[in-house]
C-alpha cells in the first residue's frame, strides 16, 4: 500500500459554474421573457403567452440537442408556464411578472435571514459544490453502518509511542468546520447579503412598475437586472470563494 498523502482539493471555480448551468444557461433563462415583451408590445397579450412558451420550448430543445442537462430546462419551462398561466387568468400582461416578484422577495428574505443565524446561505451552497466540502464538514460527520462494521472486524491496532494509555493512537484533529472560522464565515455572509440585496432590489422595483401597469419596463427591470448583474455576481463571488479555498487548502497562504 502506497503511503504517498492525497493533496487536497482545491476549489474549481471552473466546475462549479458548469454545475451552476454555466453562461450559456442563463442567456437561456432569458430569452421567454424579451420573447413575451417584445411580442405582447407587438401583437397583444395572446401573442406574448405563445411566443413566450415557444421561445421555452425552444430553449428546451436546444438542451437536448446539445446533450446538456435538461434539469435546468425543465425548471425554466415550468416557471414560464407557470407565469403565462397567471397572465391568461388575468388577462393581465403584468401578471407575467407576478411568480418572479414573489421569488426575489422570497430568496432575499430567506438569504438575509440565514445570514442572522449564521448559516449563510452563499457559503452552504458553495461548501457543498465544492470539490473538498466533505473534508470541510468531516467534524460534524457521523460513521456510516459499514464503517462501524468494518471498525469491529479490524485488528486492534498497535499502542503508539504517545497515546493515552489506553491502547489507542490518540484521534487526528477534524478539519475545522467553516462555520467556526471567523473569515469564512464574515465573507460569506457578506457574499450572502450581496446575493439579498440584489433579490430584493429587483422585487422592489417589480413591484414599483407592477403598480404602474409598465410591462415593457417590468421586462427591462428582468433582462438588465437578471444576466449581466448575476454575470457580476458570480464572478465576484466565485473569486472570493476560489482566495478563500486557496488559503485553506494552502498553509502557508
């Protein structure tokens, strides 16, 4: 048996990003809401709800087509319907609007308040896409049953040099856990107000013009607030969370 030590994982910005659906995906995410404003400001309420659902299908298809993961695809046609259902009930072109108003103000809230319980959110997420997460919750891991098992079949091990004296090498120390490392947890839960903050500042002003009947600027408050300010998030958050794996997994950093 080969004693060499396994170097630990860094964290792969790269990977978790391709997990998270990558750019591609979110470029997709938007494209049934510019089809809905576009065609309702053209063509009526009615042509909006179709072009809508044809432009999700269409994205749908194109995942398949490109052998990608469909669960995304299957998330965004669900909320697409979901919203083109509200309008046709309503017979309100703003109403495409009302599932995501709900949804922003929902993740903010519930991002701000793991934040005040110390749990935030953005550093659960990121653990857990993490290439090394389970080294980072090996301290609050419990043995499995085949563990136990394989435990009582082993031989008793010899008494180390330094143990206790009672004929066990002493335990090797758990990697502390991310919650009890005070820069950890400051970043991300700065992280996860960063995240919040935005959520709730698109369910502000969705609700500001949802009031002012505005449904081309209820779409331009979507599109500009949707990619390119998740594009900027990402990228920030991706790169503190890759420094903060790197001074983790590096010693001397």
């Amino acid at each position: 048996m080969s004693d060499a030590v396994e170097p630990k994982v860094a964290f792969d910005r790269h990977l978790v990003l391709e997990q998270l659906g990558g750019w591609r995906g979110m470029v997709d995410a938007t494209l049934p809401t510019i089809a809905f404003v576009v065609a309702n400001s053209l063509a009526g309420l009615r042509a909006g709800i179709w072009t809508a659902l044809g432009a999700a299908v269409l994205v749908f298809g194109l995942r398949l087509a490109r052998r990608q993961s469909v669960q995304q695809g299957v998330s965004g046609l669900f909320a697409v319907a979901v919203a083109v259902a509200i309008a046709w009930r309503t017979g309100e072109a703003r109403d495409f609007f009302t599932l995501g108003l709900i949804r922003n103000a929902g993740i903010g809230v519930v991002l701000l308040g793991s934040v005040l319980i110390r749990r935030p959110l953005v550093g659960v997420v990121a653990e857990f896409l993490s290439p090394s997460h389970l080294g980072a919750m090996a301290s609050h891991s419990l043995p499995s049953l085949r563990g136990l098992r394989a435990a009582r079949r082993a031989p008793a091990p010899a008494v180390a040099a330094d143990d206790d004296g009672t004929g066990r090498p002493p335990d090797a120390a758990p990697e502390r856990h991310w919650r009890d490392d005070p820069r950890l947890l400051r970043a991300y839960s700065w992280l996860t107000v960063l995240w919040a903050s935005v959520f709730l500042l698109r369910a502000g002003l969705t609700w500001f013009y949802y009031r002012r009947d505005d449904v081309e600027m209820l779409g331009a408050v979507s599109v500009a607030l949707g990619l390119p300010v998740t594009a900027v998030q990402l990228v920030i958050t991706l790169w503190v969370v890759s420094r903060l794996h790197r001074h983790r997994t590096d010693p001397a950093a």
